[in-house]
C-alpha cells in the first residue's frame, strides 16, 4: 500500500449505530487530519493530530469520537449519527502539519 | 475567519484551448496556498504547493500564480485535455495555524 488509505470505502449505518472509519499513512508524515465534504458545501477540517496529539477540533459535536494511537493511523468513532452526517469523509497526513497534505480516497458515509 | 473564493464555479471549455481557474482569499496572513484535483466521489491530489514567500509554481501544463497582498491566486492550464475534467479546489493555510480553508471548487468540463 502507498500514500493514504481509508476504510471501509463506503458505509451505510442506522442512527443507532456504531461505527469507525480507519485512515492509514505509508508517508511517514506525523500530521494527520479529518475532513468532512458535504454537498455544496465547501471541505470542513473536523481534527488535526499531530505528533499523535489532538492539536485542533473545529467544534465537532461528540457523536464523533477521533482517536490515533500511533503517527500511521488515525480512526474516527461513530455514534448516534443524524441523517445530516452523511458525506465524504477524508483523511490526510503531512510532514511536520505545516507542508503539502496528502489525502486518502475518502469513505462516502449514508446516515438512515 | 478566513473566507476562500472560487470564480467560476463551473466552467467548459474544448480541447486545446487554455484556462485560467481563479482563487481569492479575505485574510492576506496566509502560510501556502495549495491547489487540488478532485475527481467525483474520490480523494483530493495535490497539484500544486505555493509558499507564502513564492510568487508561482509550475507542473507540466499547470502553472498557480500567488499575489498574497492582493489575495489572489490563479491556476493556468495549457492546452487543456478531456482528462482535464475535474472539479479544482483551491486551499490556504493561515498563519500559526494548522487548519486549510477549501473554496468551494470550480467543476471543469473539456470537451473533446
């Protein structure tokens, strides 16, 4: 595997549900980032790690749950989601969080 | 809080012909500013990288311009090809800050 990875690509979950989607980095970058894109709306940073430390949360509401326990991975816990939640969620990393960022492919997220 | 710009939000154009994607940002206190290709339903790639203190940045057929006291940048394409259809997403980082701003996007149609 090269660059950014995320999983599951796609995930369909009721309001009830618990989920995580998963982003993995083969750059050796120790920044890592989570994006929400919904329609019509433009791309919204949710968290910043770096160093494996929360270093930004753009008033998330607590339904979303980040965690990385190392500089290669970073998860986001889903709980109790509203159907408002469905979108493109996009993971990137980047060297030293100042340089050029790199995405993963995303995970399209459907709330029922 | 910084505000980012895309005009137009969707253009189309034929083969061959040449054309320039346009980016302003409200707040001139920028670190880069970073260009990205994204293709419907996938991940963001990174085009283009422009520090604060760089005037333009060239790839192949792309070249981005920054004019940070204006708060401008643009995105030439040269003889633009069908695998050119994409959406174009212009990013800036401020200052001490982790976070990218995303404008909205222009959608680009080349037809062959």
């Amino acid at each position: 595997e090269t660059g950014v990875t995320q999983t599951p690509r796609h995930l369909v979950m009721g309001m009830t549900n618990k989920k995580s989607l998963k982003c993995e980095q083969h750059l050796g970058h120790n920044a890592m980032y989570w994006y929400k894109q919904s329609a019509k709306k433009p791309l919204e940073l949710m968290f910043v790690y770096s160093l494996e430390e929360r270093v930004e949360n753009n008033s998330v509401p607590s339904r979303f749950s980040p965690e990385c326990p190392n500089s290669s991975h970073l998860f986001l816990h889903l709980h109790t989601l509203q159907p408002e939640d469905s979108a493109l969620y996009l993971c990137a990393s980047s060297q030293e969080g100042w340089e050029e960022q790199y995405f993963g492919p995303g995970t399209r997220l459907t709330v029922t | 809080k910084q505000e980012v710009t895309q005009i137009p939000a969707a253009l189309s154009v034929p083969e061959g012909e040449n054309l320039v994607l346009n980016c302003s940002f409200t707040d001139s206190a920028i670190y880069n500013l970073q260009w990205f290709r994204q293709d419907p339903g996938k991940g963001l790639t990174s085009l283009l990288l422009i520090q604060s203190s760089q005037r333009e940045q060239t790839s192949g057929r792309l070249n981005a311009s920054l004019d940070k006291s204006s708060g401008r940048s643009t995105l030439y394409i040269a003889a633009s090809q069908p695998g050119d259809s994409a959406t174009y997403l212009c990013a800036v980082r401020g200052a001490g800050s982790y976070q990218l701003t995303f404008g909205k996007g222009t959608k680009l149609s080349v037809i062959p």
